[in-house]
C-alpha cells in the first residue's frame, strides 16, 4: 500500500480512502432507496434512468478507494496523505497530466457502471 504521492497512481491516503469508501456505501444505500420507490409506486419505467444519478457517486467513490486515486484532485492538481482537508499543490506538469487522465479513467468508469445499472433498473420488473 502506498503512503506517497505517485503520479498517475496514487494521490490519496488512509483518511481520504475511508471517505470515499463512505461515500461509495452510502451512495449504493440510496441507490437501493431509489430502485425501491421507483418500482413500488409504479413509475414509467424510464424514470428508473434517473437511478445513474446515485449509482455513478457510489461507483465513484468505491473506485477511487480501490484506486487510492481522487479525481476531483487530479482535476485540481493536487494530493492528500494526510489529515481530510489538506491539499498540497502538483507543480510538476507532466504529473498533473498523468493525474488528470487517471482521474478521467476513473470518471469514465464510473459513469459507465453507473449506466449500466440505470438501464438495468429500467428493465426490472
């Protein structure tokens, strides 16, 4: 497990991995909320799409904790190994750069799996 900064790999520590793995379960908690009442009141199904909304943020933060990687700090410039709200600065460009398509692959992911879920849910019963 890295403790260091590694551009394109890795910008974040222990405490900023907790919170997006917190993030990542109360997401998909809500996920679950939202699939329930869209299909217990009967909706048009094609208002379960709406459930990519939630399921992207819960892909999200479960990735960037896989990853130990934030996106919002590639896009930023910046990296966090110490206590939540610390940020220090990238200056080196070729860095930034690795970071920002990480955090881009990252988003993709997301979005995709998020997807993914949305037109599943649209098929449910």
């Amino acid at each position: 497990m890295t403790t260091e900064y590694v551009s394109g790999e890795c910008n974040i520590g222990t405490q900023e991995v907790a919170r997006r793995r917190n993030l990542g379960w109360v997401s998909l908690a809500l996920t679950i909320v939202v699939v329930l009442i869209l299909v217990w009141t009967k909706v048009n199904p094609w208002w379960r799409l709406f459930v990519f909304f939630p399921a992207t943020l819960s892909a999200s933060g479960f990735l960037q904790a896989w990853f130990r990687f934030c996106s919002g700090f590639a896009r930023i410039g910046g990296y966090n190994f110490g206590p939540i709200g610390r940020i220090e600065k990238i200056v080196d460009e070729e860095s930034k750069k690795k970071d920002r398509r990480k955090g881009n692959q990252i988003t993709l992911y997301a979005a995709t799996i998020g997807a993914v879920v949305a037109v599943l849910c649209m098929f449910m019963i």
